[in-house]
C-alpha cells in the first residue's frame, strides 16, 4: 500500500488515500489566520499516544518543527481555523487514522 495525506485546509478536511484511490475523508481543525496550517509537502516522522495537554488521544508529528496531526479535547473546533497552526481531528478519528498509516506517511497540506 502508497498511504498517503492530503490536507484541504480551505474544505477542512483529511482524505487518506492509498495510491490515487480516496479511502476515508474525515473533517479537521486548521490554523487560524495568525497561525496558519502549513502548505507544503511533509511527512510522519512520530506517534504518541496520550500526549497530554491540548493534543487529545494522539499526536502524529510531522516532518515540520512544532507541527502535527493531533486529537482534541474540543470536538466542537473541527470544521474551525482555531489551530495554532496543527491539524485537529477528533480523538476517535486520529485513533483510527494513526492505527492505519506508518511513520514515513507523506503528508500534502494545501
């Protein structure tokens, strides 16, 4: 299997992908205007689960410093640009997602 991400920040959405065949979408939090998401071309390069503090059940970090795909404690932010500049999912959706892809997943963020 190719895994890969693609970050939708403007539709607030995740799509996993295998190849060119889309096979989840899940809705997400972005940066917001002060903080934005990231564009550009990263990939995986950690997992913790329970993190603490603001990062819900998961943290997946990426190959940008200080940037990662992480749970909420807030479900209601997903669908929002309230982020500090990472990608939230709720902690039920990140649980599935980092059970899937591997560390070394490429992560397109647009």
């Amino acid at each position: 299997m190719a895994l890969r991400i693609d970050v939708n920040k403007k539709w607030h959405q995740l799509d996993l992908y295998d190849a060119s065949r889309r096979l989840k979408t899940y809705s997400i939090a972005v940066g917001k205007m002060l903080t934005p998401t990231p564009p550009g071309n990263f990939k995986i390069i950690n997992k913790k689960e329970n993190p603490g503090g603001p990062f819900g059940a998961m943290w997946m970090g990426l190959s940008k410093p200080h940037y990662g795909i992480h749970g909420t404690n807030n479900p209601s932010s997903i669908g929002k640009d309230v982020s500090h500049g990472c990608i939230r999912m709720t902690n039920r959706d990140v649980l599935e997602l980092a059970a899937r892809v591997p560390i070394g997943t490429n992560v397109y963020i647009h």
